[in-house]
C-alpha cells in the first residue's frame, strides 16, 4: 500500500531519468571532476529538451515553429486597436 502511493507520486519524474539513461546512455559518467559531469549532464539535458520538442512535434501535441509563426502574423493583421 505504501509502495503504491510513493510510486504515484514518483512516477512523474522517472520518465526523464529513464529517457536520459536509455536514449542518451548518461547511467554513467566517465568524466573525472565535478567541473565536467556539471557540463556533461547540462549538454545532456539539453539534448534531452530537443527530443521531448521533438517527440511532441511528431505526435502533433505542440505545432512547429512555422505554424505558430503564421499564426501570430495573422493575428496581428486582423487584430485592430483603437484608442
């Protein structure tokens, strides 16, 4: 029962670490200081940025940055302000 209700509430979060561990195979870092396994795990999460933009692009969750792009410039020329 208890083991339940952590997972719940844990299982949010897993999905990133698993993504990073199996996609990017960051399990383990074969760098030596603090220093670079900082810089190896920011280039890691930023890659891991670009897959999640992209797994949500491909499944049609979130429009590309074109479409969007149109969107704003038409709103913009059918918005009118007066005042």
């Amino acid at each position: 029962m208890r083991n339940r209700r952590i997972a719940k509430k844990r299982a949010p979060a897993e999905r990133q670490y698993a993504v990073i561990k199996r996609v990017f195979k960051a399990g383990h870092v074969l760098v030596t200081t603090v220093k670079r396994v900082k810089i190896k795990m920011l280039f890691t999460a930023f890659g891991f940025n670009l897959y999640q933009v992209y797994t949500l692009r491909k499944q049609g969750a979130i429009a590309g940055w074109r479409e969007l792009s149109r969107k704003s410039k038409e709103k913009r020329l059918f918005s009118t302000t007066y005042g």
